[in-house]
C-alpha cells in the first residue's frame, strides 16, 4: 500500500500540515461525533451522541490524546477518506465518548457506541 504512494501524496500531506490553507480543530464534549472537512479544513467535534461524518476535497490524521481528538490531516484518494492513529496504534478510542475509530488494513471504520451513526469508508490508502 505504501508502494502505491507517489511523492505527490507526501507534498499534499506536506500542504495539509500546515503549509497552505487548512485548519484543523477537534473537540470532544459529551459524546456526539462530528466529522467535516471541505477543501482542506478539519473539523471534529463530539457533542451528545449524534454522528456525523463529512469528507470534501480533504483528509487528515486524527490522534486521541487524554479524551481529546486532534485532526492533524487527512488523506483523501478517489473520494475516499482514512484516519490514522500516530506512532503505528491505528486505533483511537474515546473511552466514556462513545467515539471509537478503528483502522484495519486500509480500511477505515468510524463508529459512535450507543450513539446513532456507523460510518464505513473502505479501499483507502494511506502513509503510516
């Protein structure tokens, strides 16, 4: 999968680190998912049990650090999307969120316990 990657994908990441227009903001409050990202912009935000996921012309990286989500980029291949977990967990988890994202080989999964939304994106690729 990593073969398939081309430096074209490591410049977009690049850009969408930090390097052109794209922002980033995450919050976590009571449980709700909340996923939006439209022409480079992030943002995640968890608030009562209700998820909703949004993908438009841009991608990122989600890390859970102590309850809170940060979205730091996002790739986007053929419309669609993976989030990725740093230092290889592949795995975020927001205990008593009710927000767990799950990566398993390419395939990314988003799912809201107890809450209302399953969010399935598969045949993505990604850069670990």
């Amino acid at each position: 999968m990593q073969d398939a990657m081309s430096e074209g994908w490591e410049l977009r990441t690049a850009k969408l680190a930090g390097e052109v227009e794209g922002t980033a903001v995450s919050h976590i409050v009571e449980g709700t998912a909340v996923s939006h990202i439209v022409e480079g912009t992030a943002v995640s935000h968890i608030v009562e049990g209700t998820a909703v996921s949004h993908i438009v012309e841009g991608a990122a990286v989600s890390h859970i650090v102590e309850g809170t989500a940060r979205v730091q980029r996002y790739l986007i291949v053929e419309g669609t999307a993976v989030s990725h977990i740093v230092e290889g967990a592949a795995v975020s988890h927001i205990v008593e969120g009710t927000a767990v994202s799950h990566i398993v080989e390419g395939t990314a999964v988003s799912h809201i316990v107890e809450g209302t939304a399953v969010s399935h994106i598969a045949a993505v690729r990604y850069k670990s």
